[in-house]
C-alpha cells in the first residue's frame, strides 16, 4: 500500500511539472518556420500516424518513442524491434529503426534512429544559377536513448534523449532533445474502467547552430586597391530552438463483445512554434489480431489567410500474427496533405 502511495506521489509530481510548462509554450503562430531540428516531428510508425497523433495515452511499444515514451514499457515479451518507412512531401523518405530490451524490474531500454532521405539535389552557386551539374544529399538524423518503466500495473513513465544531427555538404549543426512523458489507466474496477490519460513534453533541449567550411570565403575588402590579397570571412549563422510542444492525451477503451474493441483518442497539443492543435482517433480492433484506424488534426488558424496546419485526415489498418514465439506486427498508414500529395507509411514490427 505504502509503494502504492508512492508511486502515485511520483505520478503527481512529474504530471505537475510538465503541465507548469503550458504557459512557456504557449501557442505562437507567428513563429512559425523559426524552428529547426524539426525532422523529430515527423512521425513513424503506421498507427500513430493512422489515428492522428492522437495516441498519446495508448500508444505501446517501439512505436511510443516518438508519441510518448512512457509507453515503451509496454511490451511485449523479452524485446521488441521496429522498422518503417514514410513516403513523406516533396519525394522526401523517412526511414526508422529502434530495438528494446525489457529488463524487467528495472525497465526497459530502448535505441533508436531516424534518418531522412532527401536525394540528390542539384548545386547552384551564384555564377551557375541553373546548376554546377553536380549533386548533394543532405544527411538528418535523430538518434535516442529511451528509458521507460512500469510503476505499477497502471502507471509508465518514460524518458528519451536525442542526438539531433542536420549536414549539407560541409555545414552542420548538432543538439541534444529530451523527451518525457506519464501514462495513467484507470483500473477495471474503477468507476472509469478502460479510461486512460496522459502528458509528455517532447523537444526540450538547447539551441542549434550551423558551422563549418561553407560558411567561409575568400573576399576582397570594400574600397580596397584590385592588387590586394583576398582576405578569409566567415559567415556566422543564426542559432535556432527546437519546436518544443506539451501533449496532453485521454483515450477511451470500449469492448463492445469480447472480440471487438473501440478506443476513443483525443489530446490537444501546445507548440512553441505553431498553433495549438486538436487531434482525434478511433481504432476498432477484432480479436486483437486486426486493425482499422482513422483520425482527424485539427489546428484553428490565427489569421484570415493563415494555414495553420497542412495535415487532415488519416487512415490505416494493421494485423498481428502470431507465429509462435515470436509476434509479427504489419500495419500500414495515409495521412491527405494540403499542397502535397497523402503520405503513405509502412511499418514492421516484432515482438519476441
């Protein structure tokens, strides 16, 4: 009883000090396009993407890295691995790998990449505007350390630190994110059964800088005589924050018979670079084994000709296959986009 009380003091306090974050950020569309290191944005996996965003308070698994990490306590087995790609705008791959490992009364651990590819894209300078005919591929990727634990039966908390790294060609700029998030279901005999909430703030760290040998050049001074020596100038970049947000989450999980399952998800989203958001979700679920998602993200905009968000509706279905042993996870994602076309995710997931 006394580890009890305990563990939900441990709740309260962690929930209390991310939602004392609101008011730092708060919702400011006039920032927006000021962040960088926005490719920890992008999300992966199929179904987060398929209900929205709006799993903040039942996403489970490799998966949870991104929504919230509290929820990579929820594995299943001795370890889990994860693999996706996204057919994202402009012809842009976001490809993601992750690997967990559950220690049991310790927790567990997890590590995981993004990377983005971007293809090859043609260099201009200013004498050949059109095109040097040559090419580059800028490099983006975010690398995590996730740790996440069960409290107990109903309580996870979880935390991930980010290695943000951007390069284009001899330029780049390097940071460090911090993740961390709580998740809270209501036992089976509570007034509330299957009502479940949850609270992260995602993309907490310092400011970015680009550096390196293209920021230099070799100049002539202004007024100076033609037979003088070009002298050495660098160009000093502007530092950026990270687009740092404050999710707050409840699902609703409804058994219609003992095959069929609906879970209600909604949260609202607080960014410090772009307006407030409100996602939706609903996922029916048949035997645990198959799948059918769809969500909604809904950002009211601040000005009369103001896009606040590019991104509507979504959609998408999974199947587990049990194998023996080992579980295999297949689920598939599109989410429409303004200006672009949808995006299409594919995602593998398995549990041993």
């Amino acid at each position: 009883m006394k580890k009890s009380k305990l563990n939900m003091r441990i709740v309260v306090v962690i929930t209390a000090i991310l939602l004392s974050t609101l008011q730092v950020f708060a919702g400011n569309e006039s920032k927006r396009g000021n962040a960088g290191g926005v490719q920890v944005l992008l999300p992966i996996g199929a179904r987060g993407t398929a209900l929205g965003g709006s799993n903040l308070a039942t996403t489970k698994g490799l998966e949870a890295i991104h929504w919230n990490p509290a929820g990579v306590s929820h594995i299943s087995g001795t370890g889990e691995a994860m693999f996706s790609h996204m057919n994202y705008i402009a012809d842009i791959g976001v490809n993601y790998g992750a690997i967990a490992i559950n220690a049991e009364d310790f927790g567990t651990i997890a590590l995981s990449i993004k990377s983005l590819d971007f293809g090859n894209i043609d260099v201009t300078t200013e004498d050949f505007p059109e095109g040097t005919g040559s090419t580059y591929s800028p490099s983006f990727s975010v690398i995590g350390l996730t740790y996440s634990r069960m409290l107990t039966d109903r309580i996870s908390v979880g935390a991930t630190v980010k290695l943000i790294s951007e390069n284009i060609v001899r330029t780049s700029a390097t940071g460090f994110g911090f993740d961390a998030g709580v998740q809270y279901s209501f036992s089976a005999d509570s007034p509330l059964p299957g009502l479940k909430f949850a609270v992260a703030l995602k993309n907490l760290g310092p400011s970015m800088q680009y550096d390196g040998e293209d920021l230099e050049r070799m100049v002539l001074p202004p007024n100076s005589d033609p037979s003088n020596v070009e002298r050495p100038l660098k160009f000093s970049s502007q530092e950026f924050e990270l687009p740092s947000m404050l999710d707050l989450g409840v699902s609703y999980d409804y058994s219609i018979t003992e095959e069929n399952r609906v879970t209600v998800n909604t949260i609202f989203q607080n960014s410090n670079f772009g307006s407030d958001e409100f996602r939706g979700g609903l996922e029916y679920a048949f035997n645990e084994q198959l799948f059918l998602r769809g969500g909604y993200t809904y950002a009211p905009s601040q000005g009369a000709t103001s896009t606040a968000s590019i991104f509507g509706a979504s959609a998408g279905a999974g199947v587990n296959l049990d194998l023996g042993g080992m579980v295999i996870q297949v689920d598939y994602a599109y989410r429409e986009t303004d200006f672009f076309n949808g995006t299409n995710t594919l995602a593998l997931q398995l549990n041993f």
